[in-house]
C-alpha cells in the first residue's frame, strides 16, 4: 500500500512510463519484423525504405532514453549486414 502523495506520484509517474517504453519498443520490434520479411522476400526497395524506418525509430530511442546508444549501434549494424547480405 503506497503511504504518501509523494510516492503515489511516483508510482502514476513510472506507470506513464513504463507503458510508453513498452509502446515505443514494440513499434520497434514490428518495424524489425517488417525489414526482415522483405528481406526474406528478397525485395531491395522495401528492405531499403522499412532499414531507414528503423533506423530513425532505433536513433529517436537513444535521444529518449529508451536504449544505450551502443545498443542500438549495435542492433544497427548487425540490421544492416543482413541489408548488405541481400545486395551481394
């Protein structure tokens, strides 16, 4: 039972928070799960358009605090070696 105003604050505050991280990170993973169904389908123009998609959403996580920016250096890369796999 939360006791003090302060601390029920807190609490909505983190509630916010917490359901705005998790949208932001799904819309995240559907936008991946997009990239790799045209790279699966072997469609350069799609994989091309949903890898800046991504790309965008992943930098927009580091400025809000969502993700270390080494992480999403890291998701980037490895994203777009699949990018660079599907052109060779």
């Amino acid at each position: 039972m939360i006791k003090t105003d302060q601390a029920a604050k807190r609490y909505r505050q983190s509630e916010t928070r917490r359901l705005r991280n998790r949208m932001s990170k799904s819309t995240i993973l559907t936008a991946k799960k997009r990239f790799l169904a045209a790279v699966k389908d072997n469609n350069k123009e799609t994989a091309g358009s949903e890898f800046t998609d991504i790309v965008k959403l992943l930098d927009t996580s580091v400025g809000k605090g969502l993700f270390h920016k080494k992480t999403v250096a890291r998701k980037k890369s490895r994203l777009r070696k699949v990018l660079n796999s599907m052109n060779a």
